[in-house]
C-alpha cells in the first residue's frame, strides 16, 4: 500500500452516511402513514407498512436535525396550508406541502431554505392557519413566533418572550386554542416551568406563569404535553409528564382549570430583581405562590438503568380512571410502557400536599431497541384503541418500530396467548361431550402431587400435542382458540408415560413418543396411536435426524430417527416409511463411547455427526471391520460441559454443519473427509442468548433470497427467538427461565411468524404471533463511537467503543442508493478496541485495553447462507502479570527469513507503559515468537508502523508518541526471545502534543544510492498537521530528517485520523485525508513536485462530515468498481468517493 | 475500577491524592500557570464553578499561603532520566519553553515569593464548597443579573453599585473556570452548553474584570469551536486553547487562555443582556473584523518549518458565513510530566491512598440507593431484546 499510488488532483464526494437517527415524525397522507426520519442534516421519508425509504432531502448545510413538527391538521395540508417544520441547533426550516409531495413520490424537492434562530431551538410548532406561521421555544425558555413569506422562501422571527431566562435541557409547546400555546420547560437544575403565552393581532403578545415544578434531583431532560384525557366521568385532565438524569419519571397535573393567575409581567419584574439561590433540589424560579405546585405531581416512578430521555403520553382508556399509557425511552436503549392509573376518592378530595400521590404508574412492559446507547428520538402515533405505532431512533442510525398493521393476508398466524391450566383442558373435554380417558380422573398422584403439563410436540402448525403427568395425551386444533380433544389409549400406555416420557416430532402430523418400560409409540393425525418397537431399558431419548423446520410441511417421505436407551453402548436407527407404515430397525448401530449421552445428530451423506450432553462433537462412519456406525475422531470447543442442542447441515453444503450449544455459541465446522476424517471450526459466535436450545435455517420463497439462520433458546427469564441473519429478536417471551418443556413452529419460508408452547408455574403458555413486536424499518451500526477502521480488498471492518467489531461489505452499486451490507459481528473483547488491521483477506488482527490482542481468521461458508464465517484462531498471552495495559497500536507486514520457509506475520506493537515489541506470528502452529522490546521514556506510545528496508532482515518499526514525537526502533536480524529493541535515531519532534494520527508513502526515483526515503504525514492533538520527510542508508545504517513541515491550524481540533490516499512512489508528494473533532473531512496534497526543490502543501477539499468525534479514516478500494473511497468512523459512518 | 488501578492508569489521581489536591483538575491550572505565569501580579481572582473546589485551593495555596509549585510537582524523574537518555531534543524543551512566554517562568519570579498582600479570591458555584483558607465562597448562579454586585461586595465589602466608579467595578485580575456539564453524549448538545457554560464566564468576566485582566476557562474542541475562538478574540489582545499534559489527550476538553483585556470601544458589558445567544456578539465581530481574526504569535522555535498552505477548494457560497478563527495551541507542562495517558508500574508496596475529598453525589444517588435497596433491580419486570 505504500509503495507506488496514481497520483492526479482529486477532489471528495459524499457517497454514504450512517448516522445517529434525532428526529423522527409520523405523519397520516390518505390511507398511508409514512414517518420522517432526520438522520445527520438529511431529513428522509420512509412508507411505514412496507419500511420502504421513498426520498431524502438535505435540511441544513451542517447541522443535525434534532426535531420535526407535522401540522395536525389534514385539512391544511390538503389545501395546501400546512407542511412540516424541521429544527436542529439553531436552523430551522419550513417545508410546504408540495415537497412533501415531491418526497413520497421520489422527487427530489426544491433544497429548503435554512435560517438561524437567535439560540439553539427545543420544540417548535406549526399553526392551523393565519400568521404568524409558527412558534419555537429556546433553549432559555424564550418563546420566538415566526412568520414566512407567501413565497416561502423568507422567515422572520418575532420578538422572543420569556418570564425566566434559565438553562433548558428540555421544552414541549402544546397548542392549546387559536391564540394560545402552553410551554413546558426542563431546566437543567431539575426544575420544570409551565407557562402560558398569548399571540395573536387583537391582544398584544403577553404570558403567565402557571406552574413551577421541584421535585426532580438532576436535569430534566424530557417534557411532554398530553391532550386532555377524561379519566372520569366530568373530569378531564390534562397531564405533563417529565423525565430526569434522577432516574425518575414523573407526572404532573397541569389541567387548565381556569384559576386566577396573577398577570404575569409582576412576576416577571421580581424574578429578575430578586437574587437567587439556585442550585438542585433548591427552589430557584419557584417564587412563593409556586410553592404549593410540587402537590401536582400526581406520579412517580422508576426504571431505567441510566438516564430517560424521553417520555410520551399514549392511549387513555376510556375506563373509570385510567389506564393511561406512558412511554419512557432512556439511554440504556430501552422503551417502557407504563400505565397510570388514578385513585379516584384522593382525586375527588383535591390536590394537597399531604395526600400523597394519586396516581400511580405500573411498568408493564420493557424492550430494548438499539444497539450501544441511547434512544436519541421516538415518534407516537395513536388511533384510537389500535396498539399506537411507536419509532425510536438510535445513536446506532436504526430505527425501531412496533404496531405496523400487516396486511392480513400475508401471515397465517394470528395474534393468540393464552395461559391454559390443565383442569381446564379435562373441564373442556367434559363439557363437551368429548371422547375422553375416564380411568385416570383423579387430579393428583400417589404423592399427592397435582398432575400438570408434560411434555408439548408441534405436528404441524395448527395442531399441538400436550400430556399430561398423568400420562393422557392430548391435541390441540388452533384456530382463534384452542379445541382439546384426547388421543384415547389403553391404560397400560397410560401407566407406561404417566411421569416419564419422551416425545418428539419427526414430519407433519406425526409424533414418536418413547416411556419409562423401553417401549417407543407412533401417533399418526387421525389415527390410533400404536407401538412401534421395545427396547430393553428405559428410552432416555429421541434424536431427530430431520430438518425441524420442514413439519408444517406435507411429507410422505420416509424418515429416521435415532434411539437412546438408558444403559445401552450403543444407539439405534429407527426407520419409518409411511407408504407401507412399516417401521425397521436400522442395521448401522451407532458405537457411543463410554459415558457418552447423544443429545443432537446429523448425517452428511453416508457420515454421520454426533454432539453430547458435554459439548463433544464426534464423526462415526461405516469401516471396513463394521457394520457399525463407529466413532472415528471427536472434538470439543465449549469451556464448559454444555450440551449440544442441534446439528443442522448447511443449506446446500455436504461438509458444512452447524452446531448448536447450551454454552450460548454455536460453531460451523467443515469435515475434512481424509482417511481419517476430522472436523475443522469455521465459525464460533455469542450470539444474544444465553442458552441455544435449537437452530434451523429458514428456505425463502424467493429464490434470489439467502435463507437466514434462525436460533432459539433462553436468555435469564425468557424465551427467545433470534434471527442471526437480520440480527433481530423474533419474539421475546416471559417464561421464568430455562429447563422448562417447550415447543415452536414457524412456517419455513416466514420466520418472524412464530407459535410456541411451553409450561410456566405448572400451566400451559400458548403464544402466537404474526410478526415481530419490534421491527427495523431503517437498518443500524454501531451504537457507540468506531475507535478503527480496517479495509481489506474485500471487507470492511469496524470497531465501536462497546467492544463490537462488525465487518461489512459493499453492495453492488446497481441500486441508485451505495450501502454496506454487515456480514457478521464480533463479540468477543472486554475492553475498548484500540487498533484493528487485516493481513490479507483472510487474517484480522484487533488490539485493546486489558492486553487483549486477537488473530481472527475470516473466510466464506461453502452454502447458499450467506454468511461470513469468523473464528478467533489466536490469543496472544503474553502480557504483564496484571494484564492491565492497553495495546495502543500494531502494523503487521508479511515476513519470511532465509532462514525459515513460512510466511509468517510481522507484528509491532506498542503498549501504554511505553513498551514497543516485535512479534512474529505461525498461521501454521498459531504460535507468537517475541523477537525484541524496547522501552521510551514513560509517555504513553499512540501509532506503530513497519518502515520497510529492502532486503533486510532487520525489523524497523516507526512509533509516535503524546508528547508529539516520533521515534524509529531496530530489531536486528535473527532477534527472539525479548532482545532490546534499538532506537535507532533519537526522537523527532512534530508535534506540540500527542501524535494521534500517522501514515506514510514510501518515496522512490532517486536511483543515486540504495537510500529508502519516506513522507511521512502526522496528525496532531495541536490541530495540525504534519510532515516529515525521512531517509534511511543502508550502509551507514542511519537515518536522516530530510525535512519537518507543519500546517499549524490545518482543523480547529484535534487532527484524529489520516490516511493516504494517493502519492508515493516517483512522485514526491502524498494525498493525504484528515477527520478532526471540528466535523471537516479534508484533503491534502503535500511534498515537492517531481523536479521542484520546494516543499509545498495545498489544500484540495473541504467538507462537513457527519461524523462526530471522528476516531479513524481509511482508504477503501472498490475493486468491483475501481473506484477510490474513504471511510471516516466516529458517531456513524461515512463514506465519501475520491474523485479526480 | 478500582482505587489501586486507577493509581496505574492515572498518574495526576494519583499524584492529587499523594500532594493533598481535591481533584486532579489542580494540576492542569498548575501546568498552564506554568506555561502563561497567569498569577503573575495577580491578587484578585474570581473562580466560577469552583466545586469541588480544586482550582480554588491552587489559588489558596499558591496566592494565600505563597506555596510554590514548580515542574517537580509533577516531574516523572524516570521519564527525565529516560529522556536525556533518548535524547529527546532538550534544546527542544527549551524552545518550547520560549514559545510563548512573556514573563520569566513562576519559579524563579521574585513576585511570588511568600503570601501576597491583599489577597481577594472568591469562589463561586451552585453547589457548596467546602471551605478553604482564605477563600470566599459564594453559592449562586454565575448567569443571573444580582451575581454581579453580589461578587462585588464580596470582594469589596465597602462596595455600592450607585456611588462607585468605573474602576472600583472592574477590580479583577483574573477570572477563571473548570466547569463543564455532564455530557449527554449527542456532541453538538454537549457542545452547545458547554460554549453556554463558558458564555456565563464571560460574561461575568466582562463584568468584573479590569483592562489588561486575564480569563481562562474550560472548552471543548469540537465543531465549531473556532467560531467560540473568534468572539472571544474581540475582548481581549491574545486567546490561546492551551491542554496541559494532566488533561488526557482522547479527551476533547482543553482550555481557552485570554489574555490582556481589551474591551472595545463602547461595550458595555451586562447579564441582562448576555452574549451567546441573539446577534450583538456577531454584530460587533462583523465590525470588528480584521482586529479579531489576527494574533502576532511568536514563531516556535522547534525546527519545524510552518507551511503556508495553498487553499484550491472551491469557494461554497452556503458555508463558512460566520468569522472563524483557530486560536494558537500550546501544550503545557514540560516533556517530563507525568503523562495522563500511560499505564504506570508501581511498587509492589504501592498503597492507594483515598481521595482527599469525596466526588460530588451524582443526581442519581438515591437511584443506586433504591435500586440496591430491591436487590439489584428496581422490579420484577421482563427485559425483552430488540
């Protein structure tokens, strides 16, 4: 990369940005709702029912938006009245109807005209009709009316009003006539100031105060305004309800009930006359008549981990009283539902202080929505009793919906929960006259226990097989209920599955159940049940050798399953073929090793896979000497003994599996069929669950589609369903927490409809859904701040500040819209990532706090699922005794010696006591050799690079450090074991303090002598930029500062990330890209042009970038297109095409 | 992370807690006094969101009790060692030290030899302070109106707003400010009210300070930081953004030096009507341009030559409306710190002393109280994932 890059002028576009989602607004056209998204400065407009992105337009030249306001009124906007407002810092602008037009239809809309308010704006709002246009409300609690000109084209602002100028945090405006608006205040000493202002031409613009809120101990940082609910007969309220850095949300009475105020500009007078104390938990703008106010607050509550964000009001009830419905959102990314409930006697005997509250707020609901942190905004929308469709919008650029209203003829499952106890089911049987076993009534066992729900079996997706303790079978049919029916057997089958019993579904409609006596039953839909084999000893399982997916599907095929019996050596094949109904034993029997329990297995063509209760995987094949099924070679990757759970072949592959384990990974592996076969790890993943009970791969209807990997199992208290594909829970249940019996199905084409049963606290849960509660409407990154960036000619990788390295991949651009497509994520550091590189396409290598420094080999999954197999192939351990330092920086280089054949990788790393050591690397043994350490003076080092010496042996590696040097360190040839590294030149200073960004272009052309030269090019915590012209003579060994240049105030901040783009080589300059902290992506060219003495830097581009506290910036080639980018991570990313 | 730990990762908290500071924000006004000598003739000084209180002790301890504190209050003696042993560019340290000074170094000005004569320090924020020697603290909002003679009286106990004159309201020498808000982490809000926080300064700076009188004052760099740069350019003859080797360099805080105080004609400074917000600042930068946006810096002397760079970017008619300007950087405190950002090996006999002064109780308190109180949980309620 740095030796020869094409050099011409170039110059930045923007091509794709993933950011932080601050503004979300639904609103109704027609029959369609559509939500407006503000992503960075682009407001975006998605179709809601179909998640469809219809059109973009850029609001602001470099501002975020931080709020959108949809007129309310329908009418207006039909006649063309309305439109929306759009605010973030202090740009506002106003779009009319026709560009809203314009963007559902895909039609790029005239650019909006941007102006500035006089101070960063909370809340804005649009009116009805008339002027003037609009009101904002500051973040000094002023309130400012604006007006736009008929051409829209001009704004002016009013007069800005205010009874106190304190620091908000937060402000809602809330229409409340034709002329007045209620404003709510946040402040940010935790204080809330309600007040009333009064526009319009007959009477001159005036405000009252009406409340002032305490109560609160840290900055309030969300108000909202209900509409006024009528929670009792006569009585109407109207609520505000705000959220704190406390922890708290509250809710407060502010319902207009028309009392006397004392006009508000006496107030005004005394409050800026009066000194104040202020300060939290003090009364600062709360004056005497307020004190009596804090009596309003009607509720509090309690539950977020960290700090609330938001809080908005959603349906009420129209029963006595409430529920209303309270939503809180905070930075732990969770929503919550609340419901507020009021005791109507406290109501009735009025607001006082020693009442206590009359509300009370119950938390019904928590789901989490984001990736990393925070809900930065939300959007509600309610319709009546309709569930409200609820946005959120992420620092993860995702946003999050639920109540989407499918269409109905796209899903089979309705919505169904149910909690059925067992007595019910028998009451059913009875009072309808149904055909049931008469013989075991009784309701308890010898032992007096009462007999409850066994064991439950899916045979296709409208039917459910329960039994009992008692050993009764049951079915039941789903439609919008359950219908129970008994499948009636003889009492000895009975007595046979009373409290033991194994049960499993091998394809539609059919159900092996295996007892205590060794015997093993066949029930076939519709028919009697029957017995299909004894065995000599008690059958401790069933294995399905099938695809669990496919029993919602009609199948005549004949089908196997495979036989455990307590204290056998061995397991059994069971066959079954269905056209004759003749089942046979298999002559293959499968030797188990001692000890070993079967809990999932596979065959891959004639071989078959085996995983056990601890974790082992082991390949048993026919031999030459056997008739058997014997084990050939086992492996076991879980740290535990956790069982296997499933064994699924990939689709598509003979050699490829999927195991999953109780341990919460599942593996890929590939079998490597030699004379002794044995299995290679090609995957390994944590994801979101606790325990993986099971694993299937979803077949799309489509034929263009991959199909997905879908997993379930148990996460603390729940049930989950996960789709690995799309990274997105299916369904979340409640089930008080694993080891419990349970049955799912999905249709094979739909995963996210899903039916499941299961026992909680002795009774049968029965939930179906047609979708997910929760879905992506727009798809997400990092929810923390990327630290690195790493291209290979193929993959992107990044890694966030929470630990998550994700590797993406550019999709073809034949869509209008460039995006990447994230192939895989990577859980496995405890500390912050510090580097990231790739060696090659096959070898990623991360760096972090905690002296954590992975190998990670990346290749591709031979199957039709499209995933990126990842598995961590090393862990360097070679640290300090306390294992606490981070390592800051590492290069890697490939690296062969005369004296060894492997190709190995060269490793330089720096870590924060100062250290830089020299490392190489055996693909082939996985093994770490340390070469030589080298001390600095105690300041913590931030970059390492390899300077390359042609045919040398020697290791040359360039380091820079927080004090603004740079130092150059030799290991000599044929160095190992811990050698002190040299430092070969003493430092160089460039700059004032810490170095935090450096690349560099090899030079070349000058053909006088063997010297290397390089341009070497800093970027400094000073705001500059530097660069420094270096050369090394092989025969003196020594190098030269050919030259230092510095641009002093090339960024107004910290220069964070540089990469050369372009240079090198026989130029004698380098392009060079900088990210700063300032939000200016730049683009430089520097060095001396070929035949010039003089070194000359210019500066080609200029740009807003999105991206704050940007932490990296890398070059990306796009082989496909042969197009030259650059990523810049940070807050989002961004990618912007290098054209020349 | 624990006590012991931090001491590792964190040479200055260490290093507070062995010197007796209340935080270890002491060392960065210990490094930029050293760097700007900003106690220099100084005898009148306003700290504004003084708490805990660790600015307020410097000032104690260096103005009251005339306490010096030099480099070897910080010097990391095996980092000297190491440097001259690496020659790390000593003439280098030298020419820095050069760069920007104006008066010779703390350390061997006469004027700071003992207790000086007439002391004035008051230290105001909304929480309380406890007490120091010497010190006056006052518990209000630096943003209100009645703060200003408030801070007058304390500081003049004969002071009258309507007989005073001119001089008598503008006694201070230097006005300094550690505040900043707890970061929301969406960067241009966090940005937006910490130039509101450091508006409130200077506002009252511009109330209280005398011609020629010095502001520091925390900053964050971030977007648009060289507008901030820019407007304070208009009051005063020198604005420096200066981070002190204590200050982590991954962090984006570092600190506004302005120097000599130079109102302009006309301006009258008032919280009634504060700059910040509205169009009188903008206002009068657009009348005062060229003055704002120069500053006659001394060259450093570090071997490095300073590019002059040639601008090709076309001009974008829709950006860069408003005056900026990027303030000089200066690093201070010399090479030999202590560096914020290395990991340290201690003695295996290290023992991690407790911070002199507990940290502020965080809004949230009663929170974590409540939530240990029901056993790790506010509730019983199910956690669903996205």
């Amino acid at each position: 990369m740095s030796s020869s890059l094409i050099m011409a002028q170039q110059k930045l576009e923007h091509n794709f940005a993933l950011s932080p989602v601050t503004a979300l607004a639904f609103q109704d056209i027609g029959e369609s709702t559509y939500l407006f998204v503000g992503e960075d400065a682009w407001l975006k407009i998605y179709h809601v029912t179909t998640s469809r992105l219809l059109g973009k337009v850029r609001a602001f030249y470099s501002q975020p938006i931080h709020g959108i306001h949809v007129s309310e009124s329908k009418a207006g906007l039909a006649n063309g009245e309305a439109g929306i407002l759009v605010w973030g810092g202090q740009s506002i602008t106003v779009l009319p109807p026709s560009s809203i037009r314009d963007l559902v239809r895909g039609v790029a809309p005239p650019e909006p005209t941007e102006f500035k308010a006089p101070d960063w704006i909370y809340d804005g709002i649009l009116f009805p009709a008339g002027d003037p246009k609009g009101a904002l409300v500051t973040a000094h609690n002023e309130l400012i009316p604006f007006s736009v000109s008929p051409d829209g084209h001009g704004l002016t602002f009013g007069t800005l009003t205010s009874p106190s100028r304190p620091i908000l945090y937060s402000a809602n405006l809330c229409l409340l006539g034709p002329d007045t608006i209620l404003v709510a205040g946040g402040t940010v000493f935790g204080e809330i100031i309600v007040w009333k202002y009064h526009f319009g031409s007959s009477r001159p613009s005036q405000w009252e105060v009406l409340y002032v809120f305490t109560g609160h101990e840290g900055s309030v940082f969300g108000v909202s305004i209900s509409p006024e609910f009528e929670i009792a007969p006569g009585i109407n309220v109207r609520l505000l309800g705000s959220c704190s850095d406390d922890r708290t949300i509250r809710i407060w009475d502010v319902t207009d009930r028309q009392l006397t105020i004392p006009a508000g500009q006496e107030i005004d007078s005394r409050l800026l006359t009066e000194a104040r104390e202020t300060g939290f938990g003090d009364n600062s703008e709360a004056k005497e008549e307020n004190k009596n106010d804090s009596s309003r607050c009607l509720a509090v509550a309690m539950g977020h981990l960290s700090r609330i964000w938001h809080v908005k009001f959603g349906r009420s009830s129209h029963a006595q009283m409430g529920p209303v419905e309270v939503y809180s959102f905070g930075e732990d990314t969770t929503r919550q539902r609340w419901e507020l409930t009021f005791d109507l006697k406290k109501w009735q005997e009025g607001l006082s202080p020693t009442s206590g509250p009359v509300g009370n707020l119950r938390n019904c609901s928590v789901n989490s929505c984001h990736n990393g942190k925070n809900i930065w905004s939300v959007a509600i929308s309610t319709k009546g009793d309709q569930e409200p469709l609820i946005a959120t919008g992420g620092a993860d650029g995702r946003v999050a919906i639920s109540g989407v209203q499918g269409s109905a003829d796209s899903t089979k499952y309705r919505h169904l929960d149910f909690t059925v106890p067992l007595e019910k089911v028998l009451q059913q049987l009875e009072d309808n006259g149904e055909p049931h076993n008469t013989t075991v009534d009784e309701p308890k066992n010898k032992k007096g226990v009462k007999y409850a729900f066994q064991k439950y079996s899916f045979l296709s997706d409208d039917l459910l097989m329960a039994t009992a303790t008692s050993g009764r079978i049951f079915l039941a049919a789903v439609t919008d209920s359950l219908s129970w029916e008994e499948v009636l057997v003889s009492d000895t089958v009975v007595e046979d599955l009373r409290s033991y019993m194994v049960m499993k579904t091998p394809v539609k409609d059919t159900v092996i159940l295996g007892g205590a006596t060794g015997k093993v039953y066949l029930y076939r839909r519709g028919q009697e049940i029957m017995e299909l084999a004894h065995f000599p000893g008690k059958i401790s399982d069933i294995i399905l050798l099938q695809d669990p997916s496919q029993i919602s599907v009609e199948n005549q095929q004949p089908w196997s399953v495979i036989i455990t019996v307590l204290g056998l050596d061995h397991a059994t094949i069971l066959n079954f073929d269905p056209s004759s109904m003749k089942s046979t034993i298999d002559t293959r029997k499968i030797i188990l090793p001692e000890h070993c329990i079967i809990t999932a297995a596979a065959f891959l063509n004639s071989i078959l896979i085996v995983g056990s209760r601890i974790g082992a995987l082991t390949i048993h094949t026919l031999t030459r000497d056997s008739s058997d099924l014997v084990p050939l070679s086992s492996r076991r990757d879980p740290k535990g003994k956790d069982a296997i759970t499933a064994i699924c072949p990939l689709p598509g592959s003979s050699t490829s599996f999927l195991a999953a384990c109780r341990d919460g990974r599942y593996r890929i592996y590939t079998l490597n069929a030699s004379s002794v076969p044995f299995l290679n790890l090609q995957h390994e993943i944590s994801p979101p669950l606790g325990m993986i009970e099971g694993a299937w791969f979803s077949s799309p209807s489509s034929r263009s589609s991959s199909p997905e990997l879908i997993l379930h199992g148990f996460k603390g208290k729940n049930f989950v369903v996960w789709n690995e594909s799309s990274q997105q829970t299916i369904a979340s249940i409640e089930c008080g927490g694993a080891h419990r019996p349970f049955s799912c199905v999905s249709p094979p084409e739909d995963p996210n409809q899903l039916r499941l049963a299961f026992t909680k606290a002795s009774r049968m849960r029965f939930y179906s859904q047609p979708a997910p509660f929760l879905q992506t409407l727009k798809e997400g990154g990092h929810g923390r701040e990327i630290r690195a960036i790493a291209a290979s000619s193929r993959y992107i990788a990044t890694a966030a500040e929470d630990t998550n390295i994700r590797i993406w991949e550019s999709t073809p651009s034949s869509s209008s819209s460039p995006s990447l497509k994230c192939l895989a994520i990577i859980e496995k550091h405890s500390a912050g990532i510090q580097a990231m590189k790739w060696f090659g396409e096959d070898y990623l290598l991360t760096s972090a706090g905690s002296e954590e420094f992975y190998i990670w080999r990346i290749s591709r999954l031979d199957s039709s699922y499209d995933a990126l197999a990842v598995v961590c192939e090393a862990v360097w351990d070679d640290g300090t005794r306390d294992g606490d330092l981070r390592i800051v920086d590492f290069d890697v280089r490939p690296w062969t010696t005369t004296a060894e054949e492997e190709e190995k990788i060269l490793i330089a790393m720096v870590l924060s006591n100062s250290e830089v050591r020299t490392y190489t690397y055996s693909p082939e043994t996985n093994e770490f050799q340390l070469l030589a350490k080298g001390m600095y003076t105690g300041a913590c080092p931030t970059k390492a690079r390899h300077l390359i010496i042609p045919d040398s042996e020697e290791v040359h590696v360039l380091t820079g450090y927080t004090d603004g040097h740079l130092a150059i360190w030799r290991t000599a040839a044929g160095a190992a074991g811990g050698k002190e590294a040299e430092l070969v030149h003493e430092p160089i200073k460039v700059h004032q303090s810490s170095v935090k960004a450096l690349d560099l272009v090899m030079l070349s052309g000058e053909a006088t002598n063997n010297n290397s030269r390089w341009l070497v090019a800093t970027g400094g915590d000073d705001n500059a930029l530097g660069f420094l012209d270096l050369s090394y003579d092989p025969a003196e060994k020594s190098y030269t500062v050919q030259g230092r240049y510095r641009v002093a105030s090339a960024h107004a901040a910290a220069v964070t990330g540089l990469c050369a783009v372009a240079g090198g080589g026989k130029e004698g300059e380098v392009e060079v890209v900088t990210v700063s902290n300032d939000q200016r992506v730049k683009l430089w060219k520097g060095g001396s042009a070929k035949g010039e003495e003089e070194f000359k830097v210019k500066l080609l581009a200029n740009k807003y970038s999105s991206v704050a506290d940007a932490g990296d910036v890398e070059k990306i080639v796009d082989e496909g297109e042969g197009k030259k980018k650059v990523m810049v991570g940070g807050v989002g990313m961004e990618v912007w095409d290098l054209i020349e | 992370m624990g006590k012991s730990s931090k001491d590792k990762r964190d040479a200055y908290y260490r290093l507070a807690k062995e010197q007796g500071w209340r935080a270890r924000s002491a060392f960065k006004l210990l490094q930029l006094d050293e760097e700007f000598n900003l106690f220099e003739n100084v005898t009148r000084v306003v700290d504004l969101c003084a708490a805990p209180g660790s600015w307020s002790q410097v000032l104690s301890r260096v103005l009251i009790k005339g306490e010096k504190f030099g480099r070897s209050a910080w010097q990391d003696r095996e980092a000297k060692f190491r440097q001259d042993m690496l020659k790390v560019i000593r003439s280098d340290a030298e020419a820095d030290s050069e760069s920007v000074k104006e008066a010779p170094k703390p350390t061997n000005a006469p004027a700071n030899d003992g207790p000086r004569q007439d002391v004035k320090i008051v230290s105001i924020d909304l929480q309380p302070i406890s007490p120091l020697p010497g010190i006056i603290t006052l518990r209000a909002d630096i943003t209100h109106p009645a703060t200003v003679p408030l801070l007058l009286k304390a500081l003049n106990p004969d002071y009258d707003a309507d007989t005073m004159n001119q001089q008598a309201q503008h006694p201070v020498d230097l006005v300094i400010s550690d505040g900043a808000p707890d970061v929301t982490g969406l960067h241009d809000l966090d940005i937006y009210v910490q130039s509101q926080l450091l508006f409130a300064a200077l506002n009252l700076a511009l109330c209280v300070l005398k011609p020629g009188g010095k502001f520091v004052a925390k900053i964050f760099r971030g977007r648009n930081v060289d507008l901030l740069y820019a407007q304070l350019k208009v009051f005063f003859e020198k604005v420096y953004v200066a981070k002190p080797r204590s200050s982590r360099a991954s962090s984006v805080e570092a600190f506004i030096v302005c120097i000599n105080f130079q109102p302009p004609e006309g301006f009258k400074a008032s919280l009634e009507e504060p700059l910040g917000v509205g169009s009188r600042l903008p206002q009068m930068q657009a009348e005062l341009q060229e003055s704002t946006t120069a500053q006659d810096d001394d060259k450093k002397d570090d071997g490095i030559v300073d590019m002059e760079i040639e601008d090709l970017t076309p001009s974008d008619p829709k950006d860069q409306k408003s005056i900026r300007w990027v303030a000089p950087f200066v690093a201070c405190g010399d090479l030999s710190a202590f560096d914020s950002d290395a990991s340290y090996r201690l003695p295996d006999d290290h023992v991690s002393l407790d911070p002199v002064q507990p940290p502020t109780a965080p809004p949230y308190k009663r929170a974590i109280e409540l939530r240990r109180a029901n056993g790790g949980a506010y509730g019983k309620v199910p956690v669903t994932s996205k």
